[in-house]
C-alpha cells in the first residue's frame, strides 16, 4: 500500500519540501498487543565456538572465553546453531561436557548464559553422519531430512533418532527432575588418558527452547532435503512427544521437560499457508485438547526474512539489501500474525539480516555521507523496531561473526562483530538499544511518517522516532510531550558502547526533533530517570 507524503530531506546543506511514494508502514492492529520487552527483538544467531574456542588454544573446547562472552552480552538472546552431530556422533551415544565431536563444553556455555540473563534457543539442526550414510553416496548431505534413506517422510516413526536425541537434550538441559535415570545414557568413555568423562544430568533447567532443525522447506535441495508441510509436521510430532507417546517412553522434548518450548524450523519461504496446513496435519493426526484448541506439536511459529529487492511473488531474483520498511516484512509479519493469534500461538523470526560485502545480492548500501557498516547498523536495529511493531515475540539476528567477509555469496559477510571482537555500528546500535530501554514493551505507534513508535516502562515513556526511508531524508517533527516541557532526547554512537544524550526543552510542549533514517529517542523530564 502506498501514499503520497511531503517530506523534508537534506541535499547539500539545504533542507527542501519533497514529494515521495513511500510505503505506509501499518502494523497490524486485529491482535492484541502482549507484553513483550525491546531486548527480546535483539538477538543474534551463534556457534559453540563463539563462547568457547580460544585463539590462543584452538583445541581448547572446554572453558569460557570471557572477551568472546562480553561480545554476547550486548544482545538479548542467542539462537545456537547445535549440529545434531556434537551429542550423538555414534547412533545411541550421547555426549554433551565434552561432545565427542569438536569437544565443546555445552553444560558450561549453558550455564553462562543463564547467569547472564540470556535467554537460549537451540536450533537442534543436520544429520549425523551415521545418517547420511543410509544415503547413496552422491545423495549424502547434512541437511538431509532428519530419517534415515528410505523410510516414509510422512510417518511419525521414521523421525524417532532424531526425537531420541531430542528427548536426551530435554532431559539434561530441561527444568524436569522427575526423569526415570534408566532413560538417560551418556558415552563415559574418556577420549584419552585423563579427559573428561560425561556424565548423566537430569533437569539443569538451562534451556527454555529447543528448535526442531533449520529450514525444512528447503526446496534449493531437492527431495532429499524437502520437507512438504504435512512431512515436517510428522517430522516434529515425534520431536515434540513422540508422537503423543506413541514411540516410547525417550522419544520427543515434551517427553522429557512439558515446559520446554518446542520451536518449529524458520520457514525460508515465508509462506503462511505451509503452517496452516501442518496445522490442518495436527488436526487430522493428533486432533485436539480437551480444551477443543487443535493438539499442535510445536509452541511458536517461526519464520526467516532477510529484506531486499526480491518480490515473493514475482520470478526475479534479488539484487541488494532494502530498508525493512520497505520490504515485505510488516505484510508477511501481520500474515503470520494472523494465523498464529487464530491458534493461540506466538510468531519468532529467527534470521534477519544484512551483508556488509559490496558485491553481496544481501548487501546494506551506502546511502549520501554513510558508509555500508553504518546502513547496516540502521537497517538492523530498525528491523528490530518493526518486528516490535508487528507483534513478532523474538527477533534473531544472523550473525554474531562473518562466515567469509570476503566471499560475495549472501549471507556470508553479515557479522555484527569483527573477528577481532571489534563490535560493528549494528552491534553498538544493538547494546545501546538494550541498555536504554531493553526493559520497555511497545504501546502503539502514533505516526507513520516519520515513524514514532511509544514505549512504556514501569511509569516512564520512550518514544522512538526514524524515518523508513533510504535516500539520506531528514524530517523536522513536532513531538508532543503531554504536560512536560523538559526531555532528554539519545543518540545512536556508531563507534563506541556509550549512547549519546542531550537535555531539550519544549516549546508549549511541543519538542522540535530533527528525524533521520539513524533512530533517536525522546524522554520527557518526568519520566527520565534521574
């Protein structure tokens, strides 16, 4: 939806009256708004070696880097890319403190998160190889789906390794203590003379969420890797409970831990009715509570977005990174939405981003006086405002480190942090939005060019005001302060950890704030904390 809007954008020193189309950023306002908080919307998408792999000790797996854990404590959550491989790289042989493969201490890593207030999802993701090997040879691939060669995708039992392993993981990293121990084994075998041997633990209460694979309708594979939705609902019915008990009595996470959230793979396509229609499964296979709600096997939807020029219903490919606002991000977030409010449900995305490498299709640009890095840094924390808007509940973003800065293939150089654990504008952007008003849920937004969204907190006010627009544009706005004439106004600091601030006085209670494409934020004096 467009309209026609008169703008104020600054060329060459000068600020003009501007006529431009603009797309009308409109949440959706059918769902009730829940109290999620800001910090939810800011985290990042990591790997075990991010915590725990020590430059200066590469084979040293077992111990928290503390520079590489300050680095994660400017977001608000991780979603962990966990290989199924690491717990079980022999069939029926769990290890976890050391996994058997690559040595990693999860227990610890675990741990440290929970004690830093940092909520954990684990995306329980790839075949082992043991798997792949019921493959033909030229077929083996670890995003294979998750059952061995040959079996029935659309069966419950042809999941059941992957539920087994699932089951162990609940077991261990769960809050229920109530587990029969003859359920649990761990491989206590010590690699080598004085290693560390695993041991069985049972409801350490460090995991909440548990993510069923990764992007199951990965359709750029072919049908080895596919999963239609009524094949990725079978897959998750025995992930979730085994099938509603039927696979034994360690199979499934809700097996294991009833309070652990199960999350169903982003989707890559955003395609709503690939939910519905494992919905529609659920019915038919699992049919419904006692409360007549459906007997789903998955507590949150979950989809990925990154934004740019491709159109979802159009055959042309992407070219470069776009501001969020002018994605499809707010449409297929209130879609969603839509479907999962129906169901009771709540929606995550959890990859968002953009690269920083200037040939990538995902790129952020540079836009007048602004470097790629700083776009990268707008577009990133502004995704998080919109997804806040839409009632989205978390928001990861992908990722913490570069997977190849040189490399020209998409998503490879989307780091938010260096590898010389250098945070970059987005990360500065992201620590200084969580320490400000991590703690502030979304009330409403009260204009729609420029943005200005209202956050509340206990009795304070935050409003939030950015232009969804990428030309270099600047707007003078009128805020109005209610009864206040006082306010401290902040300012994103691309280099540094430290956000800016400023006192401001209102003129009859109106606050004449500069607004550009780089959020600011507006604390009346009343409120302000002192």
């Amino acid at each position: 939806m467009y309209r026609l809007l008169f703008i104020l954008f600054t060329v060459s020193g000068f600020t003009i009256l501007h006529s431009a189309s603009q797309p009308a950023a409109v949440p959706n306002n059918t769902v009730v708004n829940k109290p999620v908080k800001f910090e939810n919307m800011l985290g990042v998408n990591a790997f075990e070696w991010n915590f725990l792999q020590d430059p200066k000790d590469p084979n040293d797996g077992m111990h928290i880097v503390e520079p590489k854990m300050n680095v994660i404590r400017s977001f608000g959550g991780v979603r962990h890319y966990l290989d199924w491989e690491k717990i079980e790289a022999v069939k029926g042989s769990y290890t976890f403190n050391p996994t058997n493969k690559g040595g990693w201490n999860l227990d610890l890593m675990y741990q440290q998160c929970k004690e830093d207030g940092i909520d954990m999802l684990v995306c329980l993701k790839n075949c082992p190889g043991w798997l792949q090997n019921t493959y033909p040879e030229d077929s083996r691939d670890g995003e294979n789906v998750p059952a061995p060669y040959g079996l029935s995708k659309l069966k419950p039992a042809s999941y059941i390794d992957q539920a087994k392993a699932a089951f162990q993981f609940a077991a261990r990293y769960g809050s229920n203590k109530n587990i029969d121990p003859s359920l649990l084994s761990v491989n206590s075998t010590p690699r080598w003379n004085g290693d560390q041997v695993n041991q069985v633990k049972i409801g350490t209460d460090l995991v909440k969420y548990i993510e069923c694979d990764n992007e199951r309708d990965k359709w750029w594979k072919g049908d080895k890797a596919h999963q239609s939705a009524e094949e990725y609902a079978a897959n998750l019915s025995a992930f979730y409970d085994g099938d509603k008990g039927k696979l034994g009595k360690n199979v499934g996470v809700k097996t294991a831990d009833p309070k652990m959230k199960v999350v169903m793979a982003g989707l890559a396509a955003t395609d709503v009715n690939y939910v519905a229609q494992m919905i529609e499964w659920c019915k038919q296979n699992r049919g419904y509570k006692k409360d007549g709600s459906v007997d789903l096997c998955f507590d949150v939807i979950n989809f990925h977005l990154y934004s740019n020029d491709h159109k979802k219903n159009r055959g042309d490919q992407r070219t470069v990174g776009i501001a969020p606002e002018l994605s499809e991000a707010g449409q297929v977030s209130d879609d969603f939405v839509k479907l999962a409010t129906a169901n009771n449900l709540p929606v995550w995305v959890t990859e968002a981003g953009y690269d920083v490498n200037p040939h990538s299709p995902q790129r952020a640009i540079s836009i007048g006086n602004k470097p790629a890095l700083i776009t990268q840094a707008d577009w990133i924390i502004r995704t998080a405002f919109l997804y806040a808007r839409h009632h989205i509940e978390k928001l990861f973003f992908y990722e913490l480190y570069d997977d190849n800065s040189e490399s020209y293939t998409q998503y490879a150089s989307s780091g938010l942090v260096n590898d010389n654990l250098v945070q970059r504008p987005a990360a500065n952007y992201i620590y200084q939005a969580k320490n400000l008003m991590g703690k502030y849920i979304y009330k409403s937004t009260i204009s729609q060019y420029p943005l200005v969204d209202e956050y509340v907190y206990q009795d304070k006010t935050m409003y939030v005001l950015m232009l969804p627009a990428q030309t270099g544009a600047t707007y003078l706005y009128h805020l109005s302060l209610a009864n206040s004439k006082n306010a401290v106004v902040y300012h994103l600091n691309p280099s540094g950890s430290k956000i800016t601030e400023e006192k401001a006085v209102a003129n009859n209670n109106k606050l004449d704030i500069q607004v550009t494409e780089t959020p600011v934020f507006v604390e009346s004096e009343t409120n302000a904390s002192k």
